[in-house]
C-alpha cells in the first residue's frame, strides 16, 4: 500500500485512454430550489461502470508470469466485468468468486465476458476479500478495491472532473469497498485540494459512515443487504480506512426511499439508467448537506436487472 502519486495517476490515464471511456458531465436542472448538480455518467462505460478503470490498468501493469497464470477476483459484478473485460482484451483467462444474490444481468454479462463464475453467499465473499485467498481459485489475484494499480485506474475520473468542472466544489462517490472514492479524492485533492471529498452509504450498510464518526474502521452488526448491491459492505477494511481518511471529508448515508427517490428522478429528468449505488450521491446531494455546488454526483453504475429497475421506479 502506498500513496498514490500525480505522476502514477497520470500514467494510468494514459495507460487507460485506448480502452476507458472519458464519460460526460451532465447538468441535472431540477429547477432554482436544488443545487447546482452535475451528473459523472460512468454507468456509460463498455461494462457500465467506473470498474473498468481500475481493471484495465490493474491488468495492464501485471507482470508476465502473472498474466500467464491468468487472473481471479470477487465480485458482486461490477468489478467482475471489468476485469473480465480487461482480461479478455489481453487475452488471459479469468475466474470471479460472484456474490450468488447479485442481478442476473451482471451475472449473464460476466458470463458473457468469458469468466468463470464461482456462486458463493455475501458472507463468504466478504470473508475472501479479506483472506485475498478462496480456495480452489487458480490465477493471480486482483482485488477489486484494496490494490494501489485499481485504485490508480479509478484516479483517472479525477482528472476528468476537474477538467470538466474547473469550478467544481465537492465530488460525491458511493462507498462500497473505497477503492473509487480513494482513486477519485487522490487525483482531486492533489491539484485542488480545497475542493471537498464525501462518501455516500445506504443507511442499511453504512460502515464509512460509522467509521468517520468514531475515527477508526469499523465492523457493522446490523447490516441489511438491499438493491443497493455495490455499496454498503459490512465493514470497513482498515487498509481502506489508512487509504481515505486523509483525502475524503466524511461520509453521510440515505434512505433506501431517498434511493428510489434519485433512481426516478435520474430516469425522468436526464433519461439515465443508474443502479442502486449509481443513484446514492444524487440522493445525498438533494438534501443540501454539500452546499449549492457545482456538487459532481458520480453515476458510478448502470447494471440493474430491468425489470428491478421498473419497479423501482414506478
């Protein structure tokens, strides 16, 4: 684990451009009583979602004999797809211990991607990713938030935002494991660092938030899994905890009905598709707790089975 410095992150964007889609910045115009909001559309990416950053320049700086062992991660599909992704552009097998109560779409497209998929339950695959280890997995692992090469591909966003929005006053992530609101705060926060950085969890599962109010990382008891699947895990790693706690001002949580409430909105006013998690930093920002803006809301996803989403909305 390291720092991530300027020079490192802008080797990863350029290491990334080939293949990584530089998303648009979208004004979300609810009218003079919202603030100034501004949609970070990463639910547009090849795999629909900002994981593919971080996979592709993970896979990327891989060493030889790495790659030829091919690579496995653990995923509730986000991250899966991304790294099937990359690893099928580079030609190297790859296996994902998938979370078994993840969307079917994700499932079908990691499928689709060529990886083998290995069901396990929520609790096992939160145990792995701290083990690193599941056993009868081959390859070299990549996981999928606590790796100094995934968290440098989610830095490129970074750059993006504040190219995009130069007078931009906070940027928002949804916080799963940490590794987009590390790579995203890293880049910001070192060329503007009076811009501020705020993490966003379901109030279901919401171990970044606890951890900041009492300043060490913490475990939750009572977590619920809901639709909001790649964000809120059940603790908060403390590498995760070393990583953000000197570039992300605090965490705050929504409602599962503020949730649904953003979903909606995303859908009528700027014709957007986003997932649970995809939907938590609009959510946060229309309760004023960021100020008027420019608020960059990252739309960190868009993989929600259809008919879920429907009835989500409707």
């Amino acid at each position: 684990m390291r720092p991530l410095t300027l020079d490192f992150m802008l080797a990863a964007r350029k290491r990334v451009s080939g293949t990584v889609l530089r998303t648009p910045i979208v004004k979300m115009d609810l009218g003079p009583d919202y603030p100034d909001i501004r949609l970070k559309l990463e639910n547009l990416q090849p795999t629909n979602s900002y994981k593919l950053r971080g996979a592709v320049n993970a896979i990327a700086l891989l060493p030889e004999a790495d790659r030829k062992r091919g690579v496995w991660t653990i995923s509730a599909g986000n991250a899966g797809q991304g790294i099937a992704f990359a690893a099928r552009k580079a030609g190297i097998p790859c296996s994902i211990v998938a979370i078994d109560s993840a969307p079917v779409a994700k499932m079908d497209r990691m499928r689709a991607l060529g990886a083998k998929l290995i069901p396990v339950p929520y609790a096992v695959a939160w145990q792995a990713l701290g083990d690193r280890h599941y056993e009868g997995t081959d390859g070299t692992f990549i996981h999928p938030f606590d790796d100094d090469n995934f968290i440098a591909g989610h830095s490129t966003m970074g750059f993006e935002i504040l190219e995009d929005v130069p007078d931009v006053s906070a940027v928002v992530c949804a916080i799963g494991g940490g590794g987009l609101i590390a790579g995203v705060g890293s880049a910001v926060k070192a060329q503007r660092p009076s811009v501020k950085i705020w993490g966003v969890e379901p109030e279901t599962a919401a171990p970044a938030a606890l951890s900041f109010e009492r300043g060490s990382p913490q475990v939750l008891e009572n977590w619920q899994a809901s639709f909001v699947d790649g964000a809120g895990g059940k603790s908060l790693f403390p590498r995760m905890w070393d990583r953000i706690r000197p570039i992300v001002d605090g965490a705050v949580t929504v409602s599962l009905e503020e949730t649904r409430n953003a979903l909606r909105l995303l859908a009528l006013h700027a014709r957007v598709v986003a997932e649970g998690a995809g939907a938590l930093p609009l959510a946060a920002a229309l309760k004023g707790t960021f100020g008027r803006g420019p608020i960059v809301a990252v739309v960190s996803g868009g993989n929600i089975d259809l008919d879920k989403f429907v009835s989500l909305i409707s």
